[in-house]
C-alpha cells in the first residue's frame, strides 16, 4: 500500500542575509568558499554568466552609496540578472510613503533579490517580513554591513590563506560603525581575536560582552596585531561634540607608519572607504600595496556579493 | 437600585489593613454599608440582592494613574467608550487621564470639552489631567489655579519633561502654593537624544541609539533638590532603574515628601524581551536591565515606589509598522494591569496587599480622592477576581481600540471575574 503523502504545499519562504549574527559558520563558509571561484571569473576576459538570467534585483539605497551599489549592480549584472537600481533619497519617501509600502509595492512587480541599504537599524528586518523574495543587508543604520565583513574575510583569506589564528584590530568610530559590528561578529565567528581601539566617546556601552578587547591606546591596541582595519570618521563628529578636533584625533588615533610598528611586522591595512586621509590614515601608508589592501577590498566586494546574491536567489 | 450584599468574599482592602472572608453591603446608593468577617446575611432584608463571589478576591476598583484616551483628535486610537470598555474589564474603576491629546488640555475651554465628552460618552471615574506648561513645550506654564477650579486633578506633560531648571523652580514654587499636583516625567533630552532603548550591550548589537540611566537620574535629582525649597505635591509619573530607586531611598529616608510611580510594563518585562526589533515594546521610560527590573519590584515592597500604572499607550498599527527607531513609543496595558501584577505574586515577588495598595489606596491618595478603598461610606467601586485562574493573552480579544500590547502571547495568571462601579455591575466575565 501507498503510503498516503501530505498534499499542503510546502511553503517556500526565502532566506535572507540581514546580518552576521543571524548566520552560521557553515553559511558564511559557503560564501567565502563560493566567492573564490567568482574572484578568477573577475579577473578574465569574459566576466558574464548566466546563473541568475531571468531574475530580478532591486537595489534598494535610502543612503547614498557609491561603492556598495555599485559593487552589488556589477555583481548582479556579471551573474545575468536584471538589476534596477532605485535612488530613494528623492523619492517615494519624501511623499510620505513608508517603508512598508514601499515594500509592498516593488513586491508586486515581483523580484527575486531586494539589496537594502537604510539608515534605520532593522529596516532590512521589517523588510523581509514583508515581501516574497530575499532581502539582502547593504548596511542598515549602525547595526550590520554584513557583505562588507564577508569581503573583508575574503580578502584577509586571499592574501594570508586563513582568519583563524589572527590578531585583528578595528580602530575608530566604533560607536556609529555598522562595519565594525559585522566584522567583530565574523572575526570572532571564523576563530581570530579582535581587538577594538577608538577613544572614549565613539566606544559603544557593552562591547566587551561582544568578544572582543577594547583599547582607547593605538599601542597597547595594536600589540601583535596581523591586521588592522581602519574605519572612516565622519567629518560632522570630529568638531567638539565627539572629539576635540580632527587635528587631535590624527595625533592619537590616525594610522601612521609609526604607529603601524605597534602591530606586528608586516601587518596588514584595510579600510572600507572612504577615507579620510590626514584625518584615520597617512595617505601614503594608504596607497602602499606592500601594507594596504584596500584596493583588493573593492574588487573582491563583486565577487563576494554575486556569492550572495547566488546563494540567497531561489 | 436595590441593597446588594457580596458573601463568601476574600476581602483584600489595603486601606482599611484588611485581608480576610466575610461579606461587603451596599446600601441603595451604592455606597459601603458594612464590611468585614461580621457582616452577615442577617444583616440584610429580604429583597437584598445577593452576589455570590464564590471564594474570589473582593477589592477596591482599581485607581490607574496614567492612560491616554484618544478624544479630542486621536479618536482612532482610543476613545472616552473604548477605553471605557477595557478598563472596566481589568478591574480598573478610576483612571487619570493624560493631557496630551490634540489639541493639548492646557486651557480652561479644553476642560470644559472633555469633563462634557466624558460624562457623556465614559463609563468609567474619569480624572483628567492637564499640561504643566503651555503646549507641553516646557516653556511657560499653565493656569494652575483656574484648571483646577474646573476639575483638573493633576498637572503633568505626560512624557515630555521640563528642562528648564529656573522654570521648574517657579512651577514648584507656584504649585505649593496653590496646593496642585505636579507629576514630572523625568528624562533629561540632551542625554536622550534620539534614544530609543535602554543603553547597553543590546542597543549595541541592535545598533540602536541607547539612553542611560543618568538621563532620568539627573532630572529627578534636580527636582528632589528643588523640592527641598519649594515642596510642592510632587509625583514622578514613572521610573525605569536601579539608580533611580537609590537616589528615592536616599530622599525619602532623609523624610522628603514625595510620591513615586512605575509602569507595570518596567516591572514584568526587560530589554531582552525587545527582541529582534519588536516595536510594541518600544516605550518611554524604555525597558532596561533585569537587574533595573528587580530593584523597581523591591522599590515597591520596601514602599520607595507608591503606585503601579497601566501607562496605557494606545497607538494604530500604522505607527508601530516602522523601522524601530521611528516607531512611536507605548503600549496598552488598562485591561492586563491587574493580571500582570498578579505574575509578581505567583512568582513570590511581592506579596498581594503590596501590589493591591499600590493599584488602589495610594494613587487615590496622591490624588486626594475618595477612591480605591472599601471603608464604609465609600463609592461602590468593586473589582472580583480570581487569583489562580490561567489565560493566555490575546491582542484580538482586547477590547482596547488599539491592540499594542507589549505581552501578546503570555501566559497570565489571576482573571477579573466582575467589575462594580457605583455599586453597578459593570462589566461580568
């Protein structure tokens, strides 16, 4: 006898990348090993597949974003899709819709990927309870970036072979740094010890129950360090309501090839742009590809989102 | 109306220091007639109407101290009827109503509207309020004098607070004089700046704006040293912390006077219940440590804190469906007030005249009312529960206008079986 089968459609709810914390290891390492693959593909003369022909990708930026966008237009571009990308800051929003009708009604046009970006904590969250298809996090207020940590990983990965084992520092503005979360989190995740250095006032409350080490001191911060990721400091924060003064905070928090010496020889840079150069980092120690990886941080962005937009289009 | 006797009664009437079965008479006018373990059927003739409450717990209506009734201008969130409506089903008999309504009650003719619409439109004791400054712009102060005269009970800018310390001072010294009450809700804007969760290691991972504590510290340490110049009857609408409590010990064992309030959501909840992104737990004061939660349960039985408040919040679904940080603050509360207090006595918090006393008696005395007691003569105002029985909450079953509850989902104990107002049935299980 047959044996009888449950006829309820099962249903089919898409997953999302709305940050680090909701991943597993498994998930991430999937990513950065589907990632590589993309990285020869970038490189060579014909750059097109056609996995993701037939889908749709909005591109969902209430920030201005230039290399984020970007970086996800060109990934979803070289993997097939049709990618439309919607500038919101003059838009809907400014005739009072919500973000909840706004959701609802690109739902309607039915995509298959939504990439968000928002200056809310949590929009992406609200988002893709509301819509059918996935919802990926280009960075949401100050809570999660999680593709930029995953292509950090990636090019920590690409260059050194492994996370596992390393010391890494993030220095700066950790208080209004989404980067800075979904890094620690990953970091942490793939087995390296993360140090945090910024100055008092930018130091967010309860970060040493995140994993990590907080320093307010570069030196003692740096100490042993493989890697250190610089953050950007928003120009409107360095003039007497967070700190005293630029000027001030280049002397004890700007990367100089001296203070590079703290952290372990032949330590390596990263910073996810833009920078400020003179105010987080020397410029010339910015533009020594010996130290800096910030350039293959750009590149290996694209292959690291058509990982994701990959993996998260069903 | 006919005489009622209410027999086989758990009589719990803190007021009176009462815990104990007897039998409660209402006299034709729905006043107290007679309570207490004496009072015997016998007493009664024989057209006494007889209402059995079957070993329940018999207590004075519940007095809340702060809700929001949507009328005038937010009529969609919650009007005079609804609210009502799901007051009477939680036992609550009286509520102090908030003045931040559209327009603002800041003036004579406003009082004159709502005391209308209300006798009109309510079925409950109704006690409004009005803004301790124009607009609640915390720039200059209302008629004191003049309100009163018209019925306003109390002066408060609901959740907004005066910054302004020489204001506040002569706001004080003003109230003492005329004898009004004046009840601050204690946060200091420049520390709470966009803040909408408590500070800490989950505003961190949320990535969301935090306010510490010392935002609500400063503010009432501010007043309580005003208070020593000008004593004035003054009431802190809500605290939400440890600190808080401490700076209360120290000024109420130095014999300041003053009267504390606490909503019953800071009791029964925490920041972790915030989740990922609930806003129907975004409220103001907001939702901190378990540790700030414990002490406030202790602030009440050590009497730090005077009363326990529903700060029923309605607010429409449009207004919760938002990013966290635009979401509005609040939560209904008016018709789970009682049950959710009841949680600290299953759990062994607090003992059951505590938490009685803090509904009934003492915010009747902070407002000077003949209300949340029993003792003969009183108005019939009567809520019957059943302590032990289970519920699970439902926001569909609530009969507030509004279904922003902060507890969807959980699992009470105790139920309000009746609710008498005027020695009236008002609302039946």
């Amino acid at each position: 006898m047959a044996v009888k089968k449950n006829n309820t459609a099962i249903k089919n709810t898409p997953k999302h990348l709305l940050g680090i914390q909701s991943l597993s290891i498994l998930e991430a390492k999937s990513i950065l090993d589907e990632a590589k693959n993309f990285i020869k593909l970038n490189r060579s003369n014909s750059k097109k597949l056609d996995v993701l022909r037939g889908k749709t990708q909005i591109n969902l930026f209430f920030e201005p974003s230039t290399r984020t966008q970007s970086s996800f237009d060109l990934a979803g571009k070289r993997l097939g899709a049709d990618v439309m990308s919607m500038n919101m800051d003059n838009s809907a929003l400014k005739k009072g819709e919500t973000l909840i009708d706004t959701a609802m009604t690109l739902n309607a046009m039915h995509p298959d990927l939504i990439v968000i970006r928002h200056q809310d904590s949590g929009a992406p969250n609200l988002l893709s309870q509301k819509v059918n298809c996935a919802v990926i996090n280009a960075g949401d207020g100050r809570r999660e970036h999680p593709t930029q940590a995953l292509l950090d990983a990636l090019t920590i990965i690409n260059r050194i072979g492994k996370i596992e084992g390393l010391k890494i520092a993030i220095c700066g503005d950790i208080l209004h740094s989404r980067v800075a979360r979904s890094n620690i989190y990953l970091m942490n995740m793939l087995g390296a010890e993360v140090n945090v250095i910024a100055p008092k006032t930018l130091m967010p409350k309860g970060i040493n129950k995140m994993g990590v080490k907080s320093f307010t001191d570069m030196k003692k911060g740096l100490d042993g360090c493989d890697i250190v990721m610089m953050l950007r400091l928003q120009n409107e924060r360095m003039q007497g309501s967070f700190l005293p003064s630029k000027r001030e905070y280049y002397e004890f928090y700007g990367l100089t090839p001296e203070k590079l010496k703290y952290a372990k020889k032949n330590a390596l840079i990263m910073h996810p742009g833009p920078m400020n150069r003179g105010v987080e980092i020397d410029t010339k120690l910015a533009d020594d590809i010996n130290v800096s990886l910030v350039k293959e941080q750009v590149e290996l962005g694209v292959a690291v989102r058509m990982a994701c937009l990959k993996k998260y289009c069903k | 109306m006919k005489e009622k006797i209410f027999i086989n009664a758990r009589i719990i009437d803190p007021s009176q220091n009462m815990d104990e079965k007897g039998s409660l008479i209402l006299n034709d006018n729905g006043k107290v007639k007679a309570i207490g373990k004496n009072v015997k059927k016998s007493d009664t003739s024989s057209n006494t109407e007889i209402v059995d409450v079957k070993g329940n717990i018999l207590i004075p209506g519940i007095v809340d101290m702060k809700a929001f009734v949507g009328e005038p201008g937010f009529e969609y969130k919650e009007n005079f009827r609804t609210l009502s409506h799901a007051a009477l089903s939680g036992g609550v008999t009286s509520i102090v109503t908030m003045p931040n309504t559209k327009p603002i009650i800041d003036n004579v003719s406003m009082v004159d509207f709502i005391i209308r619409r209300a006798r009109d439109k309510a079925s409950v004791n109704l006690f409004p309020c009005a803004s301790i400054t124009r607009q609640t712009e915390g720039k200059l102060m209302t008629e004191f004098g003049l309100l009163s005269g018209r019925g306003i009970i109390g002066f408060s800018d609901v959740n907004r607070t005066i910054q302004n310390t020489e204001l506040m001072a002569r706001i004080m010294d003003y109230a003492a004089d005329i004898g009004v009450l004046i009840m601050q809700h204690p946060e200091d804007y420049e520390l709470s700046k966009n803040a909408c969760i408590n500070d800490g290691e989950i505003a961190t991972r949320l990535g969301l704006e935090g306010v510490s504590s010392i935002a609500e510290k400063i503010i009432i340490e501010r007043d309580l040293t005003l208070l020593s110049e000008y004593p004035c009857r003054y009431h802190i609408n809500q605290i939400s912390s440890k600190q808080s409590i401490e700076v209360i010990k120290k000024n109420k064992n130095n014999g300041k006077k003053f009267t504390v309030g606490v909503s019953i959501n800071n009791l029964s909840l925490n920041e972790n219940d915030i989740g990922e992104f609930k806003t129907f737990l975004k409220l103001s004061p907001p939702l901190r440590s378990e540790e700030d939660r414990l002490a406030l349960v202790q602030g009440i039985k050590d009497g730090l804190i005077d009363v326990i408040v529903s700060d029923h919040l309605p607010e429409d679904e449009e207004s919760k469906r938002l990013p966290f940080s635009q979401a509005a603050a609040g939560a209904v509360g008016v018709e789970t007030l009682l049950p959710l207090s009841l949680e600290m006595f299953h759990n062994e918090s607090l003992p059951l005249n505590k938490i009685i006393e803090a509904l009934t008696i003492n915010p009747a005395k902070i407002l000077k009312i003949n209300k949340g007691t029993l003792s003969k003569g009183s108005d019939g105002d009567i809520c019957i529960f059943d302590l032990e029985a289970p519920w699970k909450v439902d926001a569909n079953k609530l009969k507030s206008k509004s279904k922003n509850t902060a507890i969807e989902g959980r699992n009470l104990q105790g139920k309000i079986l009746m609710t008498f107002l005027n020695g009236q049935l008002a609302f039946n299980q």
